[in-house]
C-alpha cells in the first residue's frame, strides 16, 4: 500500500484542541501488535494528496493504526452525553475513537478531522475495551463510501488496518482500526452533555466554536461587533439568535439527510442522539443496512426488540432527536416559540428533498402536472400506488428501481412491435402482474406530460449497493487475510452506477441464507 501523510505540524492543526476542558481527554491511541493493511481507499488519498503509486510507507500503517504519531498532532477523545433508544443514557463520549487532528485545507475536500476507530481505551470507554473487530471495521469501511457515492452526506472511510490481537465479542475476533473522515464529528450529544450539567458557559463556547467553524451562515446576526463591545443583554439577545439558527440549519440537514435515507432504503439501526451529526451527515456505521426486499418497516438493528429504529420510523426519530438538541439549546435560546419555529422546518425540507429524490428515481427533474385547471401533481399517487404494491409483494428495491430504468430506455430507443426482454425483466418482479401492468400504464401515460431520461435513470439508480450477504462474504475471507473481495465491493461502491460486467454476480438478488444474518450494536 502506497500513503504518505504529511510530517509538518502545520498540518494537523486540531480545531477541537482550541476548546480546551472540559470538551475531551488529551490522550494517546493505545498500539496494536504487528499491524498490517486491510485495504486502503486510494480514492480518497488521492483527494488528500496522500496517495503514492509506488512503494509503502511504514510510518503510515504505524500512524494510522494508533501506534505512533506524527509532529502536529493532538490526540483526543471528546466527551458526550445522549438518548439511547430514547432513555436518558448520561455520560458518553468518544469509548473507541480518538482525534488524531485535522488536516489542513484541501481543495477537494476542504479541512477535515482524522479519527482513528478502535484505537483503543479512552475515559468515556465505559468499562469496555475501545477496540473495533475486522468485521465491524470492513462494514463501516465499506458503507460509508458507498453512501458517498450515492451522494448521501456521510463521514468517510480512508483505510482499515490490522492486528492478530484477539478481540472478544459474541467469539474471539481479531482487531482492527478505521480510519474516518468527516468535517466535524460534533454530535447533538455534545449540547445535551453541557445542558444536563447546567454548564450554560460551555454551551456558549460550543455554540460559538459550531458557528465559526462548521456553520458560518447561522453567525450571520454578529455583523461587526466582538463579544467585548457587547453589553450583557445584546450578548444574550445575539446567542438566542444565533442558537435559534443553529437549530434551523441542523433541523434542515438532518431533514435532507432523512429524506436521502428512505430514499435509497438505507436503515440505520442506532439513531441515538449521540450519533447524531450536527452537520447533517451520516455517522457511525453499526447495526446499518440497505434493503433487499422493500418492507417499509423493516428493523435492521436485532437489538432493537421494538423497532424504534424501523425503517419507516427514521423520520420521525431524527424529529424525535432535534427535539431534544432543541431542549439542550433553551438556556440560549430561551422562547420555546422560536425553537418550535425551526423545528418546524423539519417537514417541509424532508417532504421537498424527497420527492425530489423519488422524482429522480421515476426519470424527472421536475413535478409532473396534469394540464388541468387545477394543475394537479401526478408524482405522489403514482409513486404511493408503485410504493404500495412493492410492499405488498416485498419487491427487491434495488433492483426493481435498476431495471425500470433500463426499461425505460429501452421503451424510448427499441423500434414498435419489437420484443421487450427489460421490461419482461421488470414484468417478472411481480406476481401480481396486472396490477403492475396498470401501474406501468399510467407511468407511460404520464410520459406525454414529459418523458422520464432514462439516461439519468442509470445515473441515479445504482446497480450495486451494499447488501449485507455481500459485506458478509467478504468478511468470512478477510479472516483468512484474504482481502480481494474488499478490493473488489469498494471498486462497485464507489462507481456503483458503472455496469461492471466482471462483478455481475455483486448485483444479483441476495442467496437465501442471507435472511438469517442478524446484525446488532456490536456489528
């Protein structure tokens, strides 16, 4: 593996460092014994200018694996409070993540913090040991970039490294650390920790570190004026401004985000607080999964015994979520009318995102409308009544949403009278097929308002996705230090719209023993 990470101090400046106590704990990734790479997403180096065609470099494994650091660098481990499964779950933090710093701007990417996962024991560990399994570490490596590929705001995954070093979960397993990305890693439970402490000074210094940092547009209420040439009552007026805009901006993130979710039927299974990204992204790949059949209340996380965190119910969790960011953010804000009134952007930017999203899937960028007087939009009822019967038969998602896109291309480009094998294909999902015949007739109907561009179908609707029998294999090989089928699910992941007809086999309907894997917290 060739990665070279840059040795001058200047950067790995740690914004987060600057916050001081009470924010984290100063401390070291503890080492891992003989570390070696599992993969490395030379996609992503590249993007940093990390990337080196020739050669490996030793000091980074080191680095990367927590056993060593470099000039610069300030490792940390945050600490946290937040609801879990919607109890008050207290103390937190960062139990197996620590902060290694922050890279310097990058004109791809922008700055971004470098968090090692599983890198050992930190105080917020709760009495557990702070490492991360190859199994867990190959599914967060490998999800989070094909959610990234798919355009969803999520952290990303540079690289997994790995130790002999026996690890116990339900059986013994070996170590492993992941590498992940992402602007910031501050939570909603970063608020909710100061708030239950009556800490409304660490709230302020949090408020103005979010703002100045990660959410400029919400300090647009300071014009010119320092907090020196402010009386008392202009600063408290100006937090509760700024707190209140704070709160809007991350309600329509995490909207947006919602909205991205159901849309490619992507369960996140432990939507706590506390893995809740202040800045709308996806975070913490635990107990996750994409769907195979569309079962709109499906439960991914085998802990979740009430299915809080059902498909369905993802909206109305992360609502459920911001209310108790909302809760945390009072002591600035202090009129419970303006909290309510942006939370109340909630609905409307998560019902507009998706749609959008559905519209795009069916082949249009813009609301079909029937040439009525009264110019109704068409795009609800038919995408309810296409949503309703592949519920009822439990119809594969990706696949369905695939192969209508290569029907739709080849209705528009075969000659009349000409067989239809895609749309035979598609027939074929269905064993109700009058009534999918009827729901396609109406589709087609709705093209003389305006065709779909089934081109842009084959852009949106991705071949390969990452079901779990996939992560699944390419587990049981990685055991045995054969990681080829890492290698090859992260190549269809990050071009997962690409046909790849040498993966064809990654694409296919998930083998029937793939209904009996259960994942849960530990996953």
């Amino acid at each position: 593996m060739g990665m070279q990470l840059p040795s001058s101090p200047l950067a790995w400046d740690n914004p987060f460092f600057q916050l001081g106590a009470p924010f984290f704990t100063e401390l070291k990734p503890t080492p891992l014994p003989s570390p070696y790479w599992v993969s490395v997403n030379q996609a992503l180096a590249k993007d940093l200018g990390w990337w080196q065609s020739e050669g490996t470099d030793d000091l980074a494994l080191q680095v990367l694996t927590g056993n060593a650091q470099l000039p610069g660098m300030q490792p940390l481990a945050s600490v946290y409070s937040g609801h879990q499964f919607g109890v008050w779950a207290g103390q937190l933090g960062d139990g197996r993540a620590i902060l290694l710093g922050a890279t310097a701007s990058n004109p791809v990417l922008g700055p971004q913090e470098v968090q090692l996962k599983g890198s050992g024991p930190t105080p917020y560990s709760r009495r557990a040991d702070g490492r991360a399994v190859l199994r867990s570490s190959i599914r967060e490596y490998l999800a989070s970039e094909a959610m990234h590929a798919l355009g969803v705001p999520t952290s990303r995954a540079l690289c997994i490294t790995g130790s002999d070093a026996p690890v116990w979960r339900e059986t013994l397993e070996t170590a492993a650390v992941v590498t992940r990305l992402a602007p910031s890693f501050l939570r909603f439970g970063h608020f909710e920790h100061f708030a239950a402490r009556g800490d409304v000074e660490s709230l302020h210094r949090l408020l103005r570190f979010a703002l100045s940092h990660y959410l400029p547009e919400c300090a647009s209420a300071s014009g010119h004026m320092t907090s020196l040439e402010m009386e008392a009552p202009t600063k408290t007026a100006l937090a509760a401004q700024q707190a209140t805009e704070l709160l809007q901006a991350v309600t329509q993130r995490t909207a947006r985000l919602m909205a991205h979710w159901q849309a490619i039927g992507f369960c996140h299974g432990v939507m706590n607080t506390d893995n809740m990204s202040l800045l709308g992204l996806t975070l913490d790949y635990g107990p996750f999964q994409f769907l195979d059949a569309f079962v709109p209340d499906h439960i991914c996380n085998h802990t979740d015994s009430q299915g809080r965190y059902a498909h369905d119910q993802q909206p109305r969790v992360a609502h459920w979520n911001l209310y108790r960011l909302a809760r945390a953010l009072m002591p600035l804000i202090q009129d419970p009318e303006h909290a309510q009134g942006a939370l109340e952007t909630f609905e409307p930017e998560f019902e507009a995102t998706y749609w959008r999203l559905m519209r795009a899937k069916l082949g249009w960028q813009q609301p079909r409308v029937e040439d009525t007087k009264e110019g109704h939009a068409v795009d609800p009822p038919i995408l309810q009544a296409l949503l309703d019967l592949m519920a009822t038969e439990g119809t594969d998602y990706p696949i369905f949403w695939r192969r209508l896109s290569g029907a739709v291309v080849e209705q528009q480009t075969a000659h009349p009278g000409l067989a239809s094998p895609r749309l035979t294909a598609l027939r074929d999902l269905f064993l109700d097929r009058p009534r999918f015949d009827a729901w396609w007739a109406q589709y087609q109907r709705l093209w003389s308002l305006a065709p779909p561009d089934g081109q842009a179908m084959l852009r949106t609707n991705p071949k390969f996705v990452l079901r779990n029998h996939l992560a699944e294999q390419a587990i049981q090989r990685a055991k045995n230090k054969d990681f080829s089928g890492v290698t090859e699910l992260l190549h269809v992941l990050q071009t997962p719209f690409d046909e790849h007809p040498e993966s064809e086999t990654l694409a296919d309907f998930p083998p029937e023993w793939a209904a009996s894997i259960e994942i849960s917290c530990s996953s």
